[in-house]
C-alpha cells in the first residue's frame, strides 16, 4: 500500500525490553548518523540513552534512535516481540514492520515504536484480529471501526493534553478496588500493538486482495455520533447482549456503545433485568439464539487465529478450581491473602450480565472487585473469557467450599462489534452498512480524509 501525504502516521509501541534486536531489510537513514543503515542491528542502554550497534560495534547513540525508510519497499524486522501479553497464549515471534522506528528508554528498557501510516496499521490490524479470508463486508466493517477507535482515541489525548476531565482508571479502599484499562495508559506512544489497544503485527500477517480492498475503499471513513468520530469498540464475542461502555471503562455513557441482542430480530426486547441474580443466572446457563452462537468452522477460522482457535468453547463456557487452585490464584494475581475463599459474590452487573463488581469473601480477607477485566484477571492465571459468569460451590468442611465451578458467557468485553457474530452476519449476506448499524445503532458513516 502507498503511503499518501493526506494520511496520518500513528506511533505504535511494539516491544520493550532490555535489548531490541531487529533487521533492516532495505536502506534507512537516521538523524543521528550520517550513514545508510541496512542489515542486523541493536539498541541497548547506555550512559547516553540508548547505544546503537551493528555488526557488535556501537555506530552512534542518543537519547532517542529514530530510523526512517528511504523508500516504501522497506522493511524492519523486530526479534521477539511478545504477542498475547497475559493472555492464555502469551508467545514470542518476529515480526515484519514498513515505516519507521523509533527507540526510547523507558526505565531499564529500550521500548520499539513503529511509526506507520493509518492506513497501511488498519491493514494490518484486520489481518492480525482475524484471517485475512473473512466475507468483504466484515472486512469493511472491521476496517471503518477500526479506525473510528484510533481516531477517536488521537482526539482523546488532544482533550486530556487540553485539560479535559480525566477520570481516575483506579479507585482503592480497604474494602475495594475498582480498575479499568484503555489506551491512554500510554504515554510515549499513540497505541500499543497487542490486545490491549488493537492486535497489530505488520506485515506479519499476509494480507490479501479482500483486506487491501477492504482498506482502500473505505478509507477515511469512519463512525460519527452527534458530529464526533465514535470510540467504536470491539471483541471476540459478546455471549448474544452487547455491553454498555460504562459498565467496562470510564463512567460516560454513549449512545451508540448500548445494550443490543445480538440476533436479526430487531424487535427482540432488552427487558432483561440482570440485576436480579436469578434472571443473570438464568441467562448464562441457556443457549439463546444469537449470531455469534455458531460451531461453523468456516465462520469461526475466518475470525479466530490459529492460536486463538486453541479457545474452543467461548459462546458458553465453564472453568473449574479446587479451593487450592482458586485461593493461590487469587493470592498472586491480586497481591492479596484472602486465605481460604468463602464466597464469590455478585454485587453489580452490566447490561449483558457481565459483572462490573464482584466480593470475594476469604477466611483472612474480604473485598470488593471490578471492573470487568480486573475481575477477569484475579480469577485466572490468565484472563477468564469474560466477566458474565455465576459462580457454583462445592460443599466443604466447615462452611469452607472444596471447590468453585464458574459458567459464563461470551469471550471479551463485549462492547460495540462482536467479531464473531459480525462474521456470520457477512457470511449471511449483510453489507458492511448493515453490520456496523445492528452493533453502532444511532450512528452515521462519514469519509474524513
């Protein structure tokens, strides 16, 4: 893909480490040098910053390393960067970059930054979120929420830098912690390349004529509400009820992240009230009509990886811990010693059940959780799959459960579009208008740039 003058470059973080090793496939120039770089290199720490070398000798050093291509046709190549960071399949792997990088310190390490045009980044995030042989429509789909994410984060930093109100992502008592994670928790680059922001890994990831196609024809395009570009949101899948934004992140509410059942029939009511535990357990337990309920191997390849599909049940899924398991598990990923776990409690959930604060009562300790993925994350030695799950004990001694059984629903946040459900839409026939309609209801689709 051509870069062109009119796009805006983004700065992606990709990895950070004590010692960044990559390979520059082509010519590159760097301020700092008065030399061509191509081939093996390396950037360390040192008293100046950071040291680059080639060949094991130093050729300069700065504060920050910046390497720009002399021509599109070039390519860096990254050496162990880290993808599914805390995730259940958490790996190393080279990847493939065009654009320019960036070196910074940042601590004890030298963190690699991929200076990269939106557009040719968008390409590669729908080939690194899902295979690059989807249906055209969710392709399309994919690539205009996509971009509304990232655009709307950029504007986003504007606001903060500007003096916007910034709510605090932590709140801790003795009695609670409440967390959230986003984008700006970024602060020396626009985005990161994992999960936590958007999957993004180059040109790693073959793409094909569909994801060009995809790309180029909806460029500039993006989500608008109310005059403002919309901070589409997006996940594996939403268990058959998207979740409200203010349920998982910051307590905004917008008009286009609500509540949808995730099925054709619009008249479907959102009468459900999941704050009666009954009706959430309920729920979670069935099998409800949705389009992200499906087995097809064809549908479910186009959207999950090959390391993804190693998660096989994920519309409705079950986990198991003995009160050991359980109780360490806790213990590590909180940093904190509930001793023996009593009870896990429901105290509030969204609008797709997931919960958004759960209480952990244990022998020594008790206190209240959330957000979602804060949750997700104190329960496993991952992530659970999500955080709509009701929880059945095992009887015990003395009171104390032998064991817990959860059962949820979904994989995922389940904010905005459910990546599994859009792909059977595109498989139905649904253009990408449709798709971006049933899960961003009350918006527009309007070209930028």
């Amino acid at each position: 893909m051509n870069l062109h003058e009119n796009i805006p470059r983004i700065q992606v973080g990709i990895s950070s480490q004590p010692t960044i090793r990559f390979s520059l496939v082509g010519s590159f120039t760097s301020p700092a040098l008065s030399q061509h770089l191509s081939g093996e290199c390396e950037g360390v720490a040192s008293r100046d910053g950071i040291a680059l070398r080639r060949n094991g000798q130093v050729i300069g050093s700065a504060n920050e390393v910046v390497i720009d291509p002399t021509n599109p046709s070039c390519e860096i190549i990254l050496n162990d960067v880290t993808i599914g960071v805390q995730f259940h399949w958490q790996r190393k792997e080279d990847q493939r970059f065009v654009g320019g990088l960036k070196l910074i310190r940042e601590g004890e390490n030298i963190t690699a930054i991929n200076v990269v045009s939106i557009e040719d980044y968008l390409a590669s995030v729908i080939s690194s979120e899902m295979s690059a042989d989807c249906s055209i429509n969710l392709l399309k789909a994919h690539a205009i929420t996509s971009r509304s994410w990232l655009l709307a984060q950029l504007a986003k930093s504007k606001r903060l830098k500007a003096g916007a109100t910034k709510f605090p992502s932590l709140i801790e008592t003795e009695i609670e912690r409440i967390r959230w994670y986003d984008r700006e928790d970024h602060a020396n680059f626009d985005v990161c390349a994992d999960d936590h922001c958007q999957r993004y890994q180059g040109i790693t990831k073959a793409y094909t004529a569909s994801v060009k196609q995809a790309v180029e024809s909806t460029s500039g395009v993006v989500l608008m509400s109310d005059g403002a570009i919309c901070d589409a949101r997006f996940s594996k899948s939403c268990g058959g009820m998207v979740e409200e934004f203010q349920h998982v992140w910051e307590p905004v509410s917008y008009p286009y992240l609500k509540a949808v059942v995730d099925t054709a029939d619009e008249t479907t009511p959102l009468s459900t009230d999941f704050s009666r535990e009954e009706n959430a357990a309920a729920w979670i337990r069935s099998t409800p009509d949705a389009f992200c309920n499906t087995r097809d191997k064809k549908i479910l390849s186009q959207v999950l990886l090959k390391y993804d599909q190693e998660t096989t049940d994920f519309f409705r899924w079950k986990v198991e811990y003995t009160q050991t398991e359980l109780a360490e598990i806790i213990r590590r990923r909180s940093g904190i010693d509930f001793g023996e776990i009593v009870d896990l409690l429901p105290i509030e959930r969204g609008k797709s059940s997931r919960l958004t604060k759960l209480k952990i009562v244990g022998t020594k300790r008790t206190m209240i959780i959330g957000k979602e993925l804060e949750i997700r994350r104190t329960l496993s030695n991952s992530h659970l799959y999500s955080s709509a799950f009701v929880v059945e004990k095992k009887d015990g001694v003395n009171g104390i459960p032998s064991g817990f059984t959860l059962r949820g629903a979904g994989w995922g946040h389940g904010v905005g579009l459910c990546q599994i459900g859009a792909a059977v839409m595109g498989e139905r026939g649904y253009t990408h208008e449709k798709i971006l309609a049933h899960y961003f209801p009350q918006t527009e689709i309007k070209k930028i740039y």
